[in-house]
C-alpha cells in the first residue's frame, strides 16, 4: 500500500516537472506549448478529485480512529491541499484565457505558476514526513488492506491511458527523470 502511494507520489512529481520546464520556457521569456500544460493541469486536477481526494478522507478518518493525535496533521495537510487545488484551479482558469488568445500577463502567470510548483512540491514532500510514518505506525494489515483496495487503479494503467489520450504528454513523461 504504502510502494503504491509512493509511485504515485513518484508519478505526480514527473508531471511536476513537466510543468515546471514549461515555467522555465516562460521565465526565459519563450512561450511554451500551452495545450500541453493545459493537458497536464487538466490530468493533474482529475487526479487530485479521483484519487486524493477521496484517499485523504479514507486516512484522516482511519487515523483519527487509530491516533487521535494525528488531527492537526491531517489538518494542516487537508488545508494545503485546498489551497494547492484552489491555486491549481486558477492556473487552469488563466491557460483558458491564453488558449482563447485573451491577454494574460505571461510574468504574472509564470509567477503564479512556479507558486503552485513549489507549493504542491511541499505537499507531496508532507505527506511523505508527516502521513506515511503515521500510517506506517498506526495502520495494521486490515487497514492497509482496506486502503489499497480503496486505491485506483494504479499509476502504471494511468500512464497506460496517458499515452493513448495525450501521446504528447506521455512523450514529455517518458523523458522527465524519476524524482529520487
């Protein structure tokens, strides 16, 4: 269960840096394919709806039962992840308006875009500190059991899926390195 949520952690950090090297074209002041990153953030949201989302319930829940204590991690972690969502969802509201060739501010968005990098990065970099030794420590076998039978499919059939609906994107992943 726990190899699981480490590749998909593994997984989100590549499509992490994907959009952060077309940061990176936007910084140097190039504009990057935007149908890509919209491909990617739209990926991302399905993502954190479909998959986060509904595990963080089935954790916090769990951990309150087990460790009550755990409530201001959990806390806090559900509160990040709002707020990385929130930022998330308004990156997608502004790549709406570039690919309609409305008037964005290109170092505005580039800025908003490297917030959200760094801010969902911390996210990932908490769960693994703060909620997996949690889990680690206070979930026995039927719980872990419960958990991956809960989980989607895994991150291999999504990028099974990724290649076929968006061959581009699964051709930026292919090249993105394994985060250590």
């Amino acid at each position: 269960m726990l190899t699981q949520l480490r590749l998909d952690h593994a997984n989100m950090a590549r499509m992490l840096h994907v959009l952060q090297l077309k940061q990176k074209t936007l910084a140097a002041g190039e504009r990057p394919n935007f149908q890509l990153v919209r491909e990617v953030v739209d990926y991302i949201l399905d993502y954190m709806e479909g998959f986060t989302l509904p595990l963080e319930r089935l954790l916090s829940e769990r951990l309150k039962e087990v460790a009550p204590e755990s409530a201001e991690v959990t806390g806090r972690l559900s509160s990040d992840y709002k707020a990385v969502k929130a930022r998330l969802m308004r990156l997608s509201g502004d790549i709406d308006m570039i690919l309609m060739d409305a008037v964005i501010p290109m170092d505005r968005f580039a800025d908003d875009l490297k917030a959200y990098l760094d801010a969902h990065r911390a996210y990932l970099r908490d769960e693994r500190e703060l909620l997996f030794p949690l889990i680690r420590g206070h979930f026995n076998d039927d719980d872990l059991d419960r958990l991956a039978q809960a989980l989607p499919e895994g991150a291999t059939a999504e990028l099974e899926r990724l290649q076929e609906a968006y061959p581009e994107l699964y051709a930026e992943l292919r090249e993105a390195p394994l985060p250590a």
